[in-house]
C-alpha cells in the first residue's frame, strides 16, 4: 500500500471522532477554521493592494513652522526621488486656493501616456483648533473653490482601509482648467485640465489637511485618484480624538517619519521615500 494511504487509513477515524467531538461542544470546527482562513485571504489581498502604491512608514501632517498635527498616514509612492520639497515658492500653494496654515508640498514633475511631463502635488496645512470651529476653516476654502469651480463643496466620502472596513472624510474637490508651473521642465505656466481633492481631518489639537492635485492626463496614467484615497484610507489620529480611524498597515518596527518636517536638499522625505535631488526650486 501507498504509505501516505496507510497513513491516511490509520488516522482517518479521528476526522468524524474529531468532529462529533467539536458538535458536542456546540461549535464547528472545520467551519469557523474556514471561516478565519478566508478572512485572513481577503485581509491580506487588502493589505497587498495598499502596500503596492503606498510607502510602509507614516508620515505627520504638519502646519506651518513644521508642527506636527497628530494626524498621521502613509503616503504615495510614486513621489519618490525625483520629488521637491516647496514651501515659500509662489506655486508651492495652488493656484486657485490658499490653504490655511499651510506648511508644504511635494511635487513631482511625470509623464502622461504621450510622455509629456507636468507636475504634480501633495499638499500639507494644519490649523490649530483653539477655538475654531471646524466651519470656521471650511467656509473660506469653500469660497475660494467656487469661485474656480462652481461645484465644489464640502462632502463625505468613504474610503477603504487596509484591514477591509471603511472609514469617511471630509473632502472638497475641483476638477477643470487649472494652472500648472512647468518650468521645472523647460516649459511655462499653462492651464491644463486639473484635478484637485483636499481633506480636511480633526485631531485633538488642529484641523488638519491634505490636498492632492494633477494634471487629468498624469492622474489617468498614474492612477493618482486611487493612491490618494488609498493614502487616506491609512489616516491615524492621535490618541483623545473623537473620532480615530482605523490605524494604517505600518509593518512592526517601522519607525514614522520624523516629526513632520519637510525634506531638505539630499534629506528623506516623508514615508521613507528616497532622498530629493536637489534644493527646492531647482
């Protein structure tokens, strides 16, 4: 006889005697095992998707003079190297809105499918709460949106998370005609059509926010509208918020991103991505 039959024939006796055994404790087994092996399945295809356009490390969304917000989350990728740290250059806010305390941006010049290159942003701003109301931030921003696109307010949006629930922002977008600075590439200022999502997050001590902008043809090709929400789908907040989303898919022993601070020249920007190439600006 086959010695894995053999095996088998011994043992297979234990597989009823086993499972009576689990029906007389009123629980099934081989069912809940099942049942834990698929959620495990679906949580860890969850995961890969965010861990394939997403840095593994957080990053602070921090304010102006660097402050730290006590919002966290892990950021796209695709800004890797290639990306600039802006702070003081005229385009390192959009064009069309100035974001209370702000703090900075990442830009990175990219291709669309016909490899023309233009820019693209990730914003960060963060107001101290004091004794603002969450309107009090919103309204002007709001204004400024309207008057550049007549659609723009406030909403919800759900977002996915990398453990499979979800979890819902504020958000305002702005899609249609915007400037794009493309003198980092040899061109000038020209209106392209844009894409613009901003989200506003509340911790304990600021209203936080994070704004993402692209040319459509760059944000297509690059999927920049899946990133982001994947990116905002990994938001903490810290502890004694109202409300505080489920934590990002940071692996153990993954240090943050040091408290907030934008990239200098030959520094890391946020996430662990590699080092920028030069100074802002360049």
């Amino acid at each position: 006889m086959n010695p894995l039959g053999l095996i088998a024939s011994r043992f297979s006796w234990h597989i009823p005697f086993v499972a009576a055994l689990g029906m007389l404790a009123g629980c099934d087994i081989t069912g809940e095992y099942e049942k834990r092996f698929q959620e495990t399945l679906i949580s860890s295809g969850q995961k890969a998707a965010f861990d394939s356009v997403l840095y593994a490390a957080e990053s602070d969304i921090s304010g102006e003079g660097n402050t730290p917000s006590g919002v966290k989350l892990r950021l796209p990728s695709m800004f890797d190297k290639d990306t600039k740290s802006l702070s003081a250059e005229p385009r390192a806010q959009p064009p069309f809105v100035k974001l209370p305390g702000f703090g900075y941006a990442s830009e990175r010049s990219m291709p669309d499918d016909a490899n023309v290159f233009a820019p693209c942003y990730i914003y960060f701003a963060a107001v101290p709460k004091g004794e603002l109301k969450p309107d009090q931030v919103q309204a002007p921003i709001a204004v400024a949106l309207k008057a550049a696109f007549p659609s723009a307010a406030w909403s919800d949006v759900q977002v996915k998370t990398p453990q499979g629930t979800t979890v819902s922002h504020k958000v305002i977008r702005g899609d249609g005609q915007q400037d794009f600075d493309l003198a980092g590439t040899g061109g000038a200022v020209q209106k392209l059509d844009g894409k613009f999502a901003l989200y506003f997050i509340e911790s304990p001590t600021h209203f936080a926010l994070i704004g993402f902008r692209a040319p459509k043809a760059q944000a297509d090709k690059w999927k920049i509208d899946a990133a982001s929400e994947a990116a905002m789908g990994t938001v903490t907040v810290a502890q004694g918020a109202a409300a505080t989303p489920p934590a990002g898919d940071a692996p153990a022993g993954t240090p943050p991103a040091a408290g907030g601070t934008p990239p200098a020249a030959g520094g890391a920007p946020p996430g662990g991505a590699p080092p920028v190439t030069g100074p802002a600006g360049t």
